[in-house]
C-alpha cells in the first residue's frame, strides 16, 4: 500500500487510489462546505525530520470514491518550510472561485442561486473561500469576473449531465470518471463547459484550466486535463463531439434526451407523459437558457415603474417594460449594476418574477381588507400585497422559518411597509387548529417542487428526486386543509405553488374540492390576461408559451 505522500505525487494517473486512509471525517465536517486540497510533497525513500513533523501535525483525511468524491484537508503549511501560498497571480480568477463554488454546491449543500447573490459585489469574500479551499488566493475579481463566474457556474451546473456524457466519453473509463477528485472533475467539467457551450477559444481554456490543476492539485492532475482538453477540442474543431442516441423504447429515448439537454431522467419521463416529447424538449430548453430577472418599483414608497424606467436609463441598463404588470420590468443584463447602485439596497425596487406578480393580482389586495399570507417568507408576495393595501388593512405573515421571518421585517421596514405587516412564527397545521380568527383573504403559497422556476434556480433539477412529489402532495394537502379553517364565510382562499405539475396543482385543488365543498371556484379572468386562463378557470404561467416562471393559481371562494 502506498503511503499518503506517495499516492499524491504520482504521475498524472494517481488521481485515483483504490485505498481508504486513516478515519472518516465526522458528519459535522462532511455537510460542511469547506472542500479542501492536498499538500504538494516530495517523495523520498527517507523522510526528513521536516517532513515527519509536517505528517505529525497534518490532519488525517479520508478519501472517498462515488458518490461523496470528497476530500477534506486544512490549510498547512508546504514541504521545505515555506509558508501556503498566499497570492497566485498566474491563475485563472474567474475559473479558481467557480471551481469552488461548484464543489460547495454539489457536495456542501450551498444553493447556487444565494451563492450569485452573495457574490454580487463581494470579490472578497469569493476569494476568501478560495484560499480556505485551495491554499491561494488570485487576483481581485473585478465586476467582469463576477460576472463569469455567475455564468460558468451556472451554465456547468445545467449542463452537468450532458458534460459528463463528454468526459466520460473521452476517459474511455467509467470507473476512473466515478472516482475522480471532485476539484479535478469541477475544473474538467468548467473546460468542457467553456470550449462546448460558450465558444472561447479552447488553446486559452486548456491554458488556464491545466495552470489551475497544477497549482491547486499536482503537476500530474494538470497532465490529464491537458491531454482531456485538447482531445476535446479536436473533436470540437472537427464537429465530431460524442453523439448522444435518441432512439428505442420510451425508456431508452427519455435517457437520452436526459443526457442532450442535461435533466433527470425522471423529469424527463413525467414531462413527456404530461405534456408530449415536444413540449417537453422546449421546456428543457427553456430551463437550459439564461433568464431574464424582472424588477418591481416599490410602490410602497411611492414610486412608480417610469421611476424604475428612469433610473435603468441613467444606469445604462437595458430594460424593457412588463407586458403584463404595470410597475415591473424586465432586465435580460445589468443585474450588477442594479445592485451596485444601491437600487436594492435602499428599496428602491424588489426583483421579483411577473409570474408571482400575477398571482398577487389574483389575490387582488384592497385597502382595509384583513389578509394572511400562510407560507410568507421570503417574502415577496407579501411585500408587494402590502404595497396594494396603502397603508389601510392589515397582513399577517405566517411562517415555520423564524430566521426568515426576520430578513421579512427588516426588509417591510426598507420598503416602507412595515406598519400592515404582523409576523407569525408558526406551522400553519398548528396554528389553525387553535386560531379562531377568519379572514377575507388567505394567501396559501405552498412548498412545492419548483419545477417551474428550473432556469433560475439552476441546481434544482439535481436536487429534486421523484420521491419527492408524493411527500409534496401530501404537504399541500394538509397545508391546504388548514388554510381553509382560516377563511371566514364569504372569504376568499388562494392556492398557488411556482410549479406546472400538474399533481401538485389542478390534481391537489380537485382533491381539494371534493373533501370541502363549502369552497367553489373563482375563475381568475377577471384579474389576469385571458391567455394565463386554464378551461378549468385556474391561472398557469407557461415558461415557454409567456416567457415568465411556471406557476400555477387557483381562487376559492367560501359559501356565505
């Protein structure tokens, strides 16, 4: 068995090892985000006194194969007595923090729609985390960086699966792909996500992703993804990537439009079911393009969209009015300099989807109504609701999450809002149960998959499993159950989930329905354009028929 330091100074090939080294980390370490590298150590039949008290003091670590791939390590000091290094101005930036963020989102649990909103601005902080990761730091992102890096990461994670097809496809070995050190395999998959989808030129690709793989890893990991690279640049020069085989039984073909448009395999099979292969490829499609964001004007404070309209201009920021809601708009680009303006910050506007708007208008706040938002945080629904009340009415903001529930009042209190808005830290299957108050309006936005919401929330596809749907029915249904005790006689009860299953949607009100028939449906073309209008008089956002997120609303009214 090879010692530590003679499997991590192997040639390009001894990424792999077939052995377990010393203890496992503790659970604590393993859903922890710090993923870590490892030392560069010389080899030699002898170990010098240096070299033992640098074992010494190492943290011991284990090695994992498929599907964990993780390797923890602290920051340590180098062999020969220098210090880590702390400033590497060769490396890619761009490329070194995505690599991090990647690994931190597949086996550390971050979400990589938080993660671009954190990293807005804050090239500290993302260099931060690639020191604590790497050992090193690179040069200061700038705000094009940042803006790379919010597409690399978020064009690698959509494409995850049809990059792996290639990777695979050129390593020629299942096993050693299963097994590949998971910051070997996020530099290969930004490569491959680089030359295939995004057209840089591949001689500048293979560049930085082999310098990154030296430095951070080893001189022989840098080998491999030189030699991987340029194979695939070839191929991609030549228009003679790996096919992808879209034929067979339903089965087979949905396995392999999972693998060329990059979705699970189960999504893949329920979409077809639903909504025919065609509908479902231009869904995947859909999913797989960079979204537009829509901006709300905080008419809370008075503002209007032609404010919002002009400060887009003074900022240069391309926009373009909503078709659908009067104080929206749509940015396609300039989300950074919306921010770094200071335009979210002191509540000039909110981002928030035309899709969610709309379902506010279903709900169709009044002036003096008593309304409830049963799942509120974070809380956009809920701010643009009391918006629409002008300060006469009251909002109570139900939620299990106090944590959320408090970025809910700090964020009413910028918007201006605050004095219609009451929090309530509860379960909503609780606090029904031993609340007698009844209210005009209850806004029941349920916990659902988000199957409509895939482009934006570009992790969500891997995250979500079949298994799912069945515990998510179950909830909407409880949660709806209870909703309802909330609705006085005359009320109206709002059902709405950012999903276009239909299980979770038109299936849960029916079932609804038939266990309350003191409810009847309120068809909602009287608040929303006629082509959101279902047959059945429920409100569905298309992504590829309205270019919004999918969701889904329906309107119920409680017998007198």
């Amino acid at each position: 068995m090879k010692t530590i330091m003679e499997t991590y100074n192997s040639p390009a090939s001894s990424f792999l090892s077939d052995h377990t080294h010393t203890i496992m980390p503790s659970l604590p370490q393993l859903l922890s985000a710090r993923m870590l590298n490892f030392p560069k150590l010389s080899t030699t039949s002898s170990e010098s006194n240096s070299t033992k008290q640098l074992k010494k003091n190492q943290p011991k670590f284990c090695y994992f194969s498929s599907p964990c791939r993780l390797i923890l390590r602290k920051n340590i000091y180098m062999h020969s007595g220098r210090k880590k290094q702390k400033l590497n101005l060769e490396v890619s930036s761009h490329r070194a923090v995505s690599a991090v963020r990647l690994m931190r989102i597949e086996l550390g649990g971050a979400f990589a729609d938080l993660l671009n909103e954190q990293g807005r601005g804050s090239g500290d902080n993302e260099m931060g985390y690639v020191e604590r990761t790497l050992g090193f730091r690179t040069r200061r992102l700038d705000d094009r960086d940042l803006r790379l890096v919010t597409e690399v990461v978020g064009g690698t994670i959509r494409w995850r699966r049809y990059l792996d097809h290639l990777i695979l496809s050129l390593c020629h070995d299942e096993r050693m792909f299963r097994r590949m050190e998971p910051l070997l395999l996020q530099i290969l998959r930004i490569g491959f996500y680089e030359i295939t989808k995004l057209d840089v030129p591949p001689y500048a690709v293979v560049d930085e992703c082999v310098r990154l793989s030296k430095v951070a890893l080893r001189p022989g990991a840098g080998n491999l993804v030189n030699g991987i690279l340029r194979k695939l640049a070839v191929l991609k020069e030549s228009d003679s990537l790996p096919a992808v085989k879209v034929d067979g039984d339903d089965r087979q073909q949905a396995r392999g439009l999972a693998i060329l448009y990059s979705h699970p395999v189960w999504m893949v099979r329920r979409w077809t079911k639903y909504f025919g292969q065609e509908e479902a490829i231009k869904l995947m499609t859909w999913n797989n393009s960079y979204p537009s964001f829509s901006l709300r004007a905080n008419t809370g404070k008075g503002l209007t969209g032609a404010d919002l309209v002009s400060r887009l201009k003074m900022l240069k920021v391309p926009h373009e009015p909503s078709l659908y809601l009067d104080d929206f708009v749509r940015i396609k680009t300039g989300m950074q300099s919306v921010i770094q303006a200071g335009l979210l910050k002191e509540g000039f506007c909110a981002v928030q989807d035309e899709s969610a708007g709309l379902i506010v208008s279903i709900v169709d706040p009044q002036p003096g109504e008593n309304i409830i938002d049963c799942c509120a945080a974070p809380g956009g629904k809920t701010l643009f609701m009391a918006s629409r009340l002008n300060g006469q009415g009251t909002l109570f903001a139900v939620d299990i999450n106090e944590g959320r529930l408090r970025i809910l009042r700090e964020t009413a209190k910028l918007h201006q809002v605050i004095d219609v808005i009451s929090t309530i830290h509860a379960d909503l299957r609780t606090f029904s149960t031993y609340n007698v108050v009844e209210w005009d309006k209850v806004l029941l936005d349920a916990p659902c998959s988000g199957l409509g919401v895939l482009s934006k929330r570009t992790d969500l596809r891997w995250n979500r499993k079949l298994e799912d749907m069945e515990q998510l029915k179950h909830l909407q249904d409880e949660l709806l159950d209870s909703a309802s005790r909330l609705v006085k006689p005359g009320g109206v009860l709002i059902y709405s989930t950012c999903s276009i299953d239909p299980e979770e949607n038109e299936e849960r009100i029916e079932a609804f329905l038939l266990r309350h028939p003191e409810f009847d449906i309120d068809p909602v073309n009287k608040y929303v354009p006629d082509n959101f209008v279902t047959k059945r008089g429920f409100y569905m956002s298309n992504p590829v028929k309205h270019d919004l997120d999918g969701a889904f609303a329906a309107r119920l009214v409680r017998s007198e």
